[in-house]
C-alpha cells in the first residue's frame, strides 16, 4: 500500500535531514550558533514514523526527532529561526536550542528531562479517547531513556486505558556515552513493553520500509480503538550526542565503519534503483 509518490518523499525527507545536519554542524562550528544536535544515520526512524501519521495527529517527541517536524512542516525556517534563537523563534528563546516546537504540525516541544514528555503524551491520548475521536499520538524516547522512571508511568497507564498512543524506543545503541548492554539487561528493549500488557516489536530502524509499514499499522490498531503499541526501532547515531559530545572517545572506528555500511539513505536509494524509480 505504499505507493510511489511517498516513496519519493520519504527518500526526500531523509536527504533533507542529511543536509540539515551537515549546514547545523557547519554553523556550530564557525560559531554562527552555539549548540546544535544531529541525528545523521537515524533519518529512516524518523520519517518512516512521520509518514504514516494524519496531520491531526499529535507527536510527542525527544530532541532527535525534529526530521519528523521536518517532515510535516514545509517551513525550514521555523527549526532554522530556532535554531538560532532569533526574533522569529517559535519558542522566543525559554527554550533550548534543538528543542523545537510547532503549534500548526501539533509537534511538542520537546524537554531535557529525559522522559517527561512521555506521561504527557498518554495524557494528551486519555484526553483524545475521552472525547470519542480517533486522533494517535506518536511519542519517542531513546535507549537510554526506557531507564526513567516515567517510561514506566506512561506504559502503565496507557496498558490499563488502552489509550491511542504508539510508544517508539529509538535505540541508537548509545544514552550519550553509554552502550545499552551497560544500562539495561534486557534482551531487547522491546520487551519492557510486554510486561505492562502492550504488544511491542522489534524492527529494523535503518529500513525505511519497515519502519513505515511497522508504524502504519500500530496507527491503525491505536485509531480504531485497540489500544497503544511499542516498537523498538534498531538504529544507529551515527555523529556525536551533540556539538558538545566527541564520540571517538568511547566507540572504536571499525563499529562506526560496520554501522556506516547500513546506512538508511543509501538502503532506500538501492531499493528505489531496482524499482527503477
């Protein structure tokens, strides 16, 4: 059920990122602006979620998802104003940088607490479910973050209300310096979403195809009233935690290289190629 045309802009939207990305590194690092946060080799995570979504819908993100903003804002300006905290940033500067918000795409603004917006987000569905719509609320934390203690509110009450909300666990392999075998002793990170009664699945978070599909159909099951979904999305951060992170320090160059090889562009531009798109 996917047809050409979004095809093409899901390629279009991780490219987009891609370039994003390589213009915030380069102002950061002419001291055009102060911080900024990539998420390069995560692009498939975030548009394959977007994709899916109605423009009704609500996100509820973590400060790496701002591609799926990317994705149903047209206005590059509004993260670029943001971005450098000028007079037409949305959040007029008590927020901040790379923690971006749009009224318009219902996309919150996201919190440095880790985990914070997650409770808000099961809120936002309970909200939605009481008023007898069917709008879905899309919420992400990373790898690190199924370790706060609202992770944990969240699941349960979106498991006992079977509110409308689709958890995804975007799992980069690293909370800043931490691998995730050090933070958690699970198997798969997925599996926290079972023991609070929540069907949850793992995917291949650098295939766009399966990131897409994955998501439309926990969208579906929350719209139609079957309650919420977790989807732990295997992925890789491919650049530092930030401007404020050197990643060198903690992973070896061969894993980066290994990573590199399964780059979500590059898989989505191959598939394209032999549909001869």
């Amino acid at each position: 059920g996917l047809s050409e045309e979004t095809l093409k802009q899901m390629y279009e939207g991780m490219i987009r990122i891609r370039a994003y990305d390589e213009r915030q590194k380069n102002l950061q690092r002419s001291g055009r602006i102060g911080f900024c946060v990539t998420s390069t080799g995560e692009e498939a995570v975030q548009i394959g979620t977007a994709a899916p979504l109605r423009s009704t819908d609500w996100v509820f993100p973590y400060y790496r998802q701002y591609g799926t903003l990317m994705y149903r804002c047209p206005e590059l300006s509004v993260l670029t104003n943001h971005l450098f905290g000028n007079q037409a940033d949305l959040a007029k500067g008590r927020q901040m940088p790379a923690h971006y918000t749009h009224k318009a795409s219902n996309f919150v603004s996201a919190s440095s607490v880790i985990g914070t917006h997650l409770i808000h987000a099961v809120g936002a569905a309970m909200g939605a479910q009481y008023r007898g719509d069917d709008t879905v609320f899309a919420t992400y934390i990373g790898d690190g973050g199924t370790s706060s203690n609202d992770l944990h509110s969240a699941l349960t009450f979106a498991g006992v209300r079977q509110a409308p909300v689709v958890f995804f666990v975007v799992n980069n392999q690293y909370a800043i310096s931490l691998p995730v075998h050090k933070q958690c002793a699970a198997k798969s990170l997925h599996l926290k979403g079972q023991g609070y009664g929540i069907p949850s699945v793992r995917v291949d978070g650098n295939d766009i195809i399966a990131v897409y599909q994955a998501s439309k159909a926990a969208y579906n099951l929350a719209r139609e009233g079957d309650g919420p979904t977790l989807i732990e999305l295997l992925t890789y951060r491919a650049g530092p935690h930030s401007s404020s992170d050197d990643p060198t320090r903690y992973r070896s160059q061969e894993e980066m290289a290994e990573w590199q090889l399964n780059d979500p562009i590059e898989r989505c531009k191959k598939y394209m190629q032999q549909l001869n798109l």
